[in-house]
C-alpha cells in the first residue's frame, strides 16, 4: 500500500477535530442540530486551515444514515463514500479550472436530479474567486433558490473577490489562522501517536514555519520525518531555513549598542551558512516588533509564544533602551523588508538600513535636545533670539548684562526713589508701546508673546489680557513678570506692578490651530525642511502648563 502523507492521514473527520475553528464547529453544528440547515456556504480564510475539510464534514453530517446529526458516525456506506471521495452526491469542483460559463450551466443542469442515496446532493466550490464573472452570474439564480435537496459550499482563500451579489446569498464563515499553541499541541498528539521522537523545539519550528496553517505543519513535519528520522534540532532548523534566535538576537543588539563592525561580522556568517537573506529580513523586521511588544507590556512573556531562553534574551535587550527607539527602529526595519525583498543584492540593501538604523540610538528625542540647549543657554547667561525658540518651550531670562535700557545698572533695587526724578506723564498706550519696543530690542521671546496680548495703565499697575488661544502664554509671562516690571519702572519712573488675567470664557485653541502657530516659527520651519520631516504630536508642556511642540517625524 502506498504511503499516505500525515496531512490526509490526519485530516479532521468530524467538527470537534477542527482545531481552532471552534466557533465555525459550533455555528455549523447547532444549523444540524435545530434543523436549520442554509442552501449556501461561503468558508473563506488562509490557507491550510479547515475549509475543505469542514465542507466535507458537513456533507457527511447531513447525509449520515443516523443524521442529519452534528457528529457524523464515520461507519455507514454515505460516511464512507464521501470520507473516500467516491460519493456521487458529493461533487468537488475546482474553481480555477471549472471557471467558464459552460461548466456553471452544466452545474446548474445537474442539480436539478435528485441525489441518489443519501438525503442531499452537496457541491463543494473550491477556490471560489477564481470564477469569471460570467460563471458568476450564471450561478446566481441556482445559488438563491436551489432545489431543496442541494446544498452548496463555497471555499476561498480571497473573500474580497467574490461578488457582491454572491456574499448576500451565502452565510458566511470566515475561518482564520490557527494559533501557534494549538498547532504545537495537535503536533505533539500526532508525533506520539505516531511514534515519532521529536523535542519541544522541533515542534516550535515547525509551527511557526506552518505560519498558522495545520496542513503545512504536517505537510512539514513529513518533510523532516524523510531527512532525518532522529529529528536533530540543528539539521531541522538548516532544512526549514530557519534563522538561529541567537543571530536575531545578536544583529538587534549591534544595531542599538551601534557596533557596526560586529553587525558585518553577524551578516558575513549568514551569508556563508547559506541563509537567505529575504528571509531573514522578514524574521529580523518580527523580532524588533516582539521587542516593542516586550517593552510596552513590559515582559511579553504571555504574548510573544517564545521559549524561556528566548525570553530572557528578549528581556535583556529591552531593559537597555527605550520604547521611542525600538519604535524607530521597527519603523525601520519594516522599511528594509520591503526593500531587502524586492532587491537585486539583498545583501547590500541589509547592511546599509542596519547600518543606518545603527546611528538612531545616539540621537536624541527633540524635546530633550531643546531642553538641553535652553539649559546651557541659561547657564552661560546668553540671550536666545527669536529664531532659536520653540512655541511652549519655557526660555532663559534676560541675561543681567543685557542692556535692557541705557540707563539702567546690572543690580536693581527693590524699591525705586519716586522723588528722585519727575515722572513722565506719557498717554496711557505709550508706556505699554514702550515696554514692548524694549523687550523687542533685548531680542527676548517675551516679545513673541506680549505682541498679541492687550494692555491697560492704570496708575501704578500694567494690566496685562491674554484674549482666547492667546491665554496659553499667561502662565510663561507670569514667570517672567520681574522683567516686564523693572522695564515699565524705569520707563514710567516709579514702581509699577504687572498684573496678568485671561479669559476665562474663551476655548484654548485647538490642535489645528496650534499647529498651524507652531509652523510659523522660523526654527521649526528649517528643521522640517532639512530632514523633511513633520509635526506628529503637541503635548502639554509639564513645566509651564501650556502646549508645545513635543515631537518630530
């Protein structure tokens, strides 16, 4: 007897072998069981997961001697001619070579007979999308009102491609991609009952090489039973083609500790192990996303289906960066996989995004850059001009020797002799006009945000409005009152106090708006355009209360 390969060996024979399609199982099991049983299926889903099988199934539950029941018996002569194929109530047909209008009309010809010895005649389409329009359309009518004693099953792999008109006249089971542990432990009871010597990491490559496909697991699994009956984990891993965890682990980690010279060395052992390199862009892209995963979660043990050993390498590369780089760099590495795939030397386009992303660790996040900056400036006691400030980012005050009027001295007093000179009766705008043109001369940012606000001198005391949108700049004028202050006072020639109100009854601005205030300063607009980058996110500012600029693409 020939052989038969573990994939039809093991093919599900009733609706609890079907493993993780638990709710396709229930929904077709309770329509047998309550009699309610629809005239047509649409099973769409990948590849390897069940869809046939379920049809077939199906077909035996409907047609057993005992049934209809949800557990066909598997010993009656329907049960067995359909698990054999020979049942001429049961016909499969192949969409992609069944496809034209004449092979529908002669379907639609042979559905009106009624079936020979079981209770329906079932027609299972396979790879369904492939038909043409015109077969569509001429299996329409049928595919709505069918005799009563046809059923019809529809399998796809492309759901998207099957006719609108098609969908609304099926019931429609998506089936999806079977989970990593329950392939492993199907694996595992077919491996024991068929004698077969095989480790726990064995079975974890085979699964994950099946990519959530039963069939290509065993499809797999045979194909390591024929090269080696010992099953060595090495010998497996170089017939799937499988990267080693330790070359993932060990590119991620020269990519973040930037050692490119070890970054070649790791691709030079690839290469002369024969690896391919397409291949092993796709898994590298996987494992910077198991590590993001593993950051955000903070551990990822119940979510990455990695071994123990795996984990801890896992772990030890997250608990040296940070979330914004791993993002960065996955960003980067999906952009590598396209191009790596689509490349003439692979190999070259590899190196060069490993290379490239291997710079992003030393680079700093924008927000912090500035915050650096603004603190050097404010200790060597340097006064920033207009276009080195950025809307929300808190500036360094006035230096001491900044000459913010001729006749003032470096140390003020606290209380200013009111006697000492007459004070200049100036109209009520001129003194404000004053202050402002001061401020402006001292190249200060104050400037930036006084120029929209209003003004009202009354006496001793500057009152100071901040109207709608404007009112995010009251709490940084707030701490840099002082200054307004000692300017008005030595214009106004007496001690003059300033005092700061918003609206209340006005919204803050929106996200739009600020952006679009955001763009208009000169600093920003240079960066954008240097390295074509983008306003991705604006945060409220922590320390003074107010939005700002927090981050750049």
């Amino acid at each position: 007897m020939s052989y038969l390969v573990l994939a039809r060996k093991w093919r599900p024979r009733t609706f609890s072998d079907l493993v993780g399609q638990e709710t396709v199982s229930h929904i077709l099991s309770n329509a047998i069981s309550h009699g309610k049983i629809a005239h047509a299926y649409l099973f769409s889903g990948p590849r390897g997961v069940g869809k046939t099988s379920s049809a077939r199934i199906l077909a035996r539950a409907i047609n057993c001697e005992k049934g209809p029941v949800p557990e066909p018996c598997g010993t009656c002569p329907s049960c067995i001619e359909i698990l054999e194929g020979s049942s001429v109530d049961v016909m499969e047909i192949d969409g992609a070579s069944n496809n034209s209008v004449n092979d529908i009309r002669e379907l639609r010809e042979r559905v009106r007979y009624a079936p020979s010895s079981g209770r329906y005649k079932v027609y299972i389409i396979d790879e369904a999308h492939m038909l043409s329009d015109a077969a569509f359309n001429a299996l329409l009518k049928t595919l709505e009102e069918p005799p009563p004693h046809v059923v019809f099953v529809l399998a796809t792999t492309a759901p998207r491609k099957i006719p609108v008109t098609v969908l609304s006249r099926c019931q429609h089971l998506p089936f999806r991609r079977i989970p990593l542990q329950k392939i492993k432990g199907r694996l595992r009871s077919i491996a024991e009952a068929e004698g077969l010597r095989i480790s726990e990491e064995a079975i974890e490559m085979i699964a994950r090489a099946a990519d959530g496909s039963m069939r290509d697991s065993l499809t797999i699994l045979d194909q390591v039973i024929s090269f080696s009956p010992d099953m060595r984990d090495s010998e497996i891993k170089d017939l799937l083609g499988i990267p080693d965890f330790r070359a993932l682990y060990e590119i991620a980690l020269s990519v973040i500790k930037g050692e490119r010279k070890r970054l070649l060395d790791v691709i030079q052992e690839l290469t002369d192990r024969g690896t391919d390199l397409k291949a092993f862009a796709k898994d590298l892209m996987n494992f910077f996303r198991d590590l993001l995963t593993a950051k955000i979660t903070g551990g990822g043990g119940d979510i990455l289906d990695l071994s123990e050993s795996d984990i801890e390498m896992v772990r030890e590369i997250v608990d040296m960066t940070s979330e914004e780089l791993l993002t960065l760099l996955l960003a980067e590495m999906i952009k590598a996989e396209q191009d790596v795939r689509n490349a003439f030397s692979p190999r070259v386009v590899l190196e060069m995004y490993l290379i490239k992303a291997s710079y992003l660790s030393s680079l700093k996040p924008l927000q912090e850059a500035i915050e650096d900056i603004n603190l050097l400036l404010s200790q060597q006691s340097i006064v920033p001009s207009p276009r080195s400030t950025v809307i929300g980012q808190e500036s360094p005050v006035i230096s001491q020797q900044s000459p913010v009027s001729s006749t003032h001295e470096t140390e003020q007093p606290d209380e200013i002799n009111d006697t000492a000179t007459e004070p200049h009766h100036l109209p009520p705008s001129e003194p404000w006009k004053e202050v402002l043109r001061r401020i402006d001369e001292s190249n200060h940012p104050l400037f930036c945000k006084l120029s929209g606000a209003e003004a009202e001198v009354k006496d001793n005391t500057i009152i100071i409005r901040f109207n709608g949108g404007l009112s995010v700049h009251a709490d940084s004028v707030r701490k840099n009152k002082r200054i307004i202050e000692e300017i008005a006072s030595d214009i106004m020639k007496k001690k003059v106090s300033i005092k700061i109100e918003t609206s209340e009854n006005k919204k803050r601005p929106s996200r739009k708006e600020l952006k679009e205030e955001i763009l208009k300063e000169p600093l920003v607009k240079e960066v954008i355009e240097l390295f074509g980058g983008k306003i991705v996110e604006i945060r409220e500012n922590k320390r003074n209360g107010h939005p700002g600029m927090a981050n750049h693409e």
